[in-house]
C-alpha cells in the first residue's frame, strides 16, 4: 500500500521524558555527576597494592554508562527520540531511545475517546490503545493533536468523542 499522505500532512510533537519520571533530569544528572565524580576519586586514590582494583574500573564504567543513558533518554542529541505522529495513515507514540514505538493504523480505528490530557484509541478489533498527553511540552501541541485526530475522524468515519476540560 502506497503512502497517501505527504510532509504537510503529518504532525510530530515532541514529549518531555522527563516530566513523568520519578525523579527530574537535573537531579538524575547531578546525581550521575556525583557518581562519575566519586568513581574518578576513587581510581586516582588507587592503591597499587590493593588486589581490587579492577572494581574501580568496572564502577566508573558503569557511571559513564549511566551518564551516556540519561542524557539519550532526557535530551534530544541524536534528534527527537520522544514523540507522537499522526498522519494519514497511522498514528505513533515513542516514549525514548530505548523503548518501542506504539503504531496505530488510522483504518484499523474504531473510535478515540479524547479527554483533556489523554486519547483512549479502540480499535476495530476491540483492542485499547492509551496515549498519555501530560508529556507534550505546550497546550498549542495538544490542541493540534487533537484537531488533527477530529479530522482524520471525519474523514475516515470513526468517532470521536471529548470530555470537557478540567478547570
């Protein structure tokens, strides 16, 4: 099946992956920071008479490591890794770097549930699919999110149905 849609038609909006984790970027990185910073005074305090040296090494391996993994996961070095696409013919949900993509069909839709800062996709097949909006950084994104979904609605004739917002 060719693609239909073209550039103009899609809408990417990226996501904060930080704004639902448990503890912010700034405090994974200066906690991270914290951790390299310790790993190094350890490897330069070696003692060559100390037959453990080689934990050290695997320590501050794994900081860095660590390090190279909350930056990927809270940044967009490497280009947007958080996401939600909607074009003519599916839409995406991509939470990070190293989690998997949720694609939904648009011709597989059943209905969408629209709420203030969630979509609720049913599928034709019964299946549910949740798309958590509270990471989209701006309300201009959400409102184009949705609008985009109502049109798509109408012309690929599934319902779309919205709650009021909160006060």
């Amino acid at each position: 099946m060719a693609a239909t849609g073209n550039a103009r038609s899609s809408l990417l909006v990226q996501l904060s992956p930080s704004r639902n984790a448990k503890l912010s970027f700034t405090v994974q990185l200066v906690l991270t920071l914290f951790w390299l910073a310790w790993a190094t005074m350890l490897l330069m305090s070696e003692n060559s008479a100390d037959d453990q040296n080689y934990l050290y090494y695997i320590f501050f391996g794994l900081a860095v490591f660590f390090l190279g993994y909350v930056v990927l996961q809270n940044t967009s070095i490497f280009g947007i890794q958080s996401y939600i696409e909607v074009t003519p013919e599916y839409i995406v949900q991509k939470q990070g770097v190293f989690r998997t993509k949720r694609i939904t069909s648009i011709p597989d839709i059943a209905s969408v549930h629209m709420s203030p800062m969630a979509l609720r996709v049913t599928e034709r097949d019964g299946n549910k699919v949740y798309l958590d909006l509270k990471q989209v950084r701006k309300k201009k994104d959400i409102d184009r999110i949705k609008g985009k979904i109502k049109e798509l609605g109408a012309e690929y004739n599934f319902e779309v149905t919205e709650t009021g917002s909160a006060s």
